[in-house]
C-alpha cells in the first residue's frame, strides 16, 4: 500500500468534523510557523487558533503529552504576545538575542519537570480512562507503545521551545527541529497523517528560521 492508500484508509473512519479541525489546526499551525521566522507577532493569534484545535484532536486520539503541550502553548502564546507587543518597535517584528545563562538553567527545569509530570501523567492512565474509577486498574507504565514515550519526549522539548520563542531566543528553533523530527513518524503511528505531513514541513520552516534569526540576532 502506497502513502496516498494509507492516507486515505486511515481518514475513512474519522468523522468529517475532525478531519476538518486537523486540516485547520494544520493551516494555521503553518501560518504562525511562517510569522515567527518573520519575527511578526501575528505568530501568536494565529498559533493560538491552533493550538486550541489542537487540544481537543489530541484528546480524542488519546496523545495526553500532546494535549497539555498545546494547552501550555496557548498559554504562553498569551504571555509571547504580551512580550513582544512590549518588545515591538512598530507592533508588529521584533528583535531576537541568544538564551542568557538564565534562560538556559530555567529551560533545563522545564524540560525535566515536563517528562516527570507527563509520565505521571500516562501512569496514572488506565485510572484516567476507566472514569476516574479504580476498578480493576492496573496503574503504571507497561501500557506504553513507542509514540507515547516520544510524545512524552516531545512534550518537553516543545515545553522549552515554546519558553525560548517567548523569550525571543534563537536557540528555541533547535528545540522545534528534534521535536518536529521525531513527530513526523509519531503522527502517522496514531493515525494523524495530515499532522505527521506538517511537521515535515514544520522541521524545513524551522531550520529556515533558526538561519534567519541567527543572521538577525543581537547579543543578549
């Protein structure tokens, strides 16, 4: 079965609406990829919508990491965009700097605190999808394929990446390139073939944007 066959078989059993939100989550996900590599704060709106979509996608295929990613990222959408309009010579672009010592310490304990709290999370799973009922539930980690372990993975690369962007560190693009990397087959494991194709695209915008910032940043 060639990629267009498995494309279409996997969207056979999804219900309209959903192949719809993925399809807008997916075009305006790309958008606010292209208005961060411009520096344009029209990253975050268009981040937002989503991010939002997002969260209830991840939630009916069961990626809980990928869920609560995007319910930070529309939180810290809101705080980047109270940042850069402060940071905003003409409220719209904005200047980029290296990560600080501190930035670099704070984004360390965002990315271990992120893979101790999603892996509780997916712990305490099986209790999660028995409705809260602890019913003959087993709790623990052996209900774990591959793609939930790289989705607890990713979740905290995101977690720091999105802190960096906010921060307008250049170095938040090297976090969105190895998450978009291992997203890619992640997606299309859990039946997301129109989400594993943007974050293919997501890996070549971020490279792009990483050269860009790099050549336009400051010292911080």
């Amino acid at each position: 079965m060639n990629f267009l066959e498995t494309l279409t078989a996997q969207y056979q059993s999804y219900e309209t609406y959903l192949i719809i939100c993925e399809a807008v989550a997916v075009i305006f996900g790309t958008l606010s990829v292209f208005f961060s590599i411009k520096k344009n704060i029209w990253v975050y709106p268009t981040g937002i919508i989503s991010t939002v979509l997002f969260i209830y996608i991840m939630y009916v295929f069961g990626l809980l990491g990928d869920m609560l990613i995007n319910v930070y990222y529309t939180v810290m959408s809101v705080y980047g965009w109270i940042l850069w309009s402060r940071s905003s010579e003409d409220s719209i672009h904005v200047e980029v700097k290296k990560a600080s010592l501190s930035d670099w310490k704070i984004g360390t304990v965002l990315f271990l605190g992120s893979l101790f709290l999603v892996g509780l999370i997916y712990y305490y799973k099986p209790f999660i999808d028995n409705q809260f009922s602890m019913e003959n539930v087993e709790m623990g980690l052996y209900h774990l394929d591959w793609a939930n372990y790289t989705d607890i993975i990713t979740t905290s690369l995101f977690l720091v990446g999105m802190y960096f962007m906010a921060k307008r560190n250049i170095e938040n693009w090297l976090f969105w390139i190895v998450a978009d990397i291992i997203c890619v087959p992640m997606m299309y494991k859990k039946g997301l073939a129109i989400t594993s194709i943007q974050y293919i695209v997501f890996t070549a915008m971020a490279i792009i944007g990483y050269l860009e910032w790099k050549k336009n940043s400051i010292k911080s």
